[in-house]
C-alpha cells in the first residue's frame, strides 16, 4: 500500500524557529496534525497557531529536551490531543564554535547533552507511542553536513583534506547522532518503524541565536564570535551561494523522503565531490589494510 501520512501526527522538537518549524509547515499542508515542541514557549506557540489559523490541528508545547520529564509530558499531550504519534522529528542542535584548545569542559557537556542526549531522550520518551500508533510510522534524526564532510577543502588544482575548524564539539555530537540514528534504523526495521537521518547544510535560520539563548546561565555566555565562524567556512571551502538556503528550501523533499524511508536525507549543500574525496580516502586505507 502507498505511504501516507494524512490524517497522523507528527512530532517536532525545536519546532519554534528555522528547520522545525520548516518542518512543521511540511507536515501540516499535508494534512497531518502537529505537536510543536520547543524550549522557547512563545515561539513555538506561535507556530502552533499559524497551522490552527491556516485550518490545520496543532498544540505547542515548551519543553526542555535535557528535562526528560518535559519529553515524558509532550508524549502525553500527544497522546490526549490527537491519539498517537506518526512522525518523530528528533531535530536539536545546539552550537558553540571555538577552538578546541578553548572550549570548556563545560561547552563539550553542554553540546553533547543537548545534541546527543537531547535526541536519546526524545527517542525514548516517544517510541512506546509510536509502536502503539497505528498507520506508517517514521523517526527522522537531525544531524548535519558537517557529519559527511567533517572538513574537506577542493581547490581548482587538488583535493585537500583540512578540518572543519572552530566546529569540534558541534561536529563530534553529529557524529554521534549519526551513529546513534544508524543503529535504530537496524533495530526497528522488522517493526516497520522508518528511521531517516537528515543532513542539512547551513541555513538561514535562528541557529546561533537560539544556541546562545539556550545555554544554561550556571554555564556562563555562549559567544559566537565571528572570527570562528568566518574561519570554520574558509577551512572547509564553503560559500554562502551553493552551502546556505532557507529552511523551507531544505525540507521540500521531506515528506517524500520519510514515506520512502530513505536511509539518508541530504537536504541541500554542493559537496558530491567533497564526499567523493573522503570516501575514497577510506576506501585506500582499507585496501592498505588488506596487504600481507
């Protein structure tokens, strides 16, 4: 039988700006109903009503995705507002650029409880619903380009592999995402639960703002200086033209991509010929291990 996910619910985490609220309008024009969630209230509250306004079903709550308790009440509100759960967006992410050399104990716990666990714990507080929910059923994890292409540079003449600087702890949390999200595919594969992994490059979203606001005053300022990010884009080759879109532009295909149950979603960013590079790189070092 055809995919369809008309009539379900779907879930979104980080649902107030950007990705998931891009995701939110995905979801909702094709006739799902949505449980926005978001660690800033009023904007995902707003979210929730554009989709009530435009004549969909939606309720927004705020939820802290370290908190599992929160999660564990979003579950409820999914369960006593529309009955279930079709789709599960784990879409967190937090920032903190930085050399490594400077980046605090306490930034490399924050990005990873945020990014790592912040997904673990929605999965786990959301998969008892989404076996009891009827209908197709999908988890699709955010992680990001940075995962793919962790820091290769092509210039006209050679490809050069230099790392993604200025990104370490954003970068190994996607790495983790990305392992966690690869394994739960296998795992729920004979119970027809689909999970997806996205790969968005950079967007012209809220990110940085909202990872500033995010971050737990005992932890002190999270800044995102602009010597870091301009450094991070140099080293991997980047340019706003062909690595930057809207979040609208990046989830076009989503719905798609979910019924499908594709294993990898690439939603934008030209770097066929960096993945290329990395691959074969791999490739040449397991072919070196192979010698006698």
């Amino acid at each position: 039988m055809p995919v369809s996910f008309a009539g379900g619910t779907a879930v979104v985490t980080g649902a107030g700006s950007g990705l998931g609220a891009a995701m939110v309008a995905q979801f909702a024009a094709h006739g799902m109903a949505i449980v926005a969630l978001d660690i800033d209230g009023a904007r995902v509250e707003d979210v929730a009503r554009a989709v009530r306004d435009g004549g969909g079903r939606a309720v927004a709550m705020c939820v802290d995705v370290a908190d599992s308790d929160d999660l564990c009440a979003a579950a409820t509100l999914a369960v006593e507002s529309f009955g279930g759960c079709n789709i599960l967006c784990a879409n967190v992410g937090v920032q903190q650029f930085g050399a490594i050399d400077t980046l605090t104990e306490q930034d490399w716990r924050w990005v990873l409880e945020v990014n790592v666990m912040g997904v673990i714990r929605t999965v786990a507080a959301f998969l008892p619903l989404i076996r009891r929910t009827a209908g197709d059923r999908r988890i699709a994890i955010t992680s990001s380009s940075a995962a793919l292409t962790p820091g290769i540079r092509i210039t006209s003449s050679s490809a050069a592999l230099t790392p993604g600087i200025r990104m370490g702890a954003y970068t190994a949390s996607k790495y983790a995402v990305t392992g966690y999200a690869e394994t739960l595919r296998m795992e729920l594969a004979e119970e027809a639960i689909g999970v997806s992994i996205l790969f968005p490059a950079g967007m012209t979203t809220r990110h940085l703002e909202s990872s500033v606001q995010a971050r737990p005053a005992a932890l002190g300022a999270s800044q995102a200086r602009r010597a870091d990010i301009d450094a991070m884009m140099a080293s991997r080759g980047m340019d706003a033209a062909n690595h930057v879109a809207s979040a609208d532009h990046a989830v076009r295909h989503l719905v798609a991509d979910l019924a499908a149950n594709e294993r990898h979603i690439v939603t934008h960013g030209e770097y066929r010929a960096q993945l290329l590079t990395d691959h074969n790189a791999i490739l040449r070092a397991h072919d070196r291990g192979q010698r006698d």
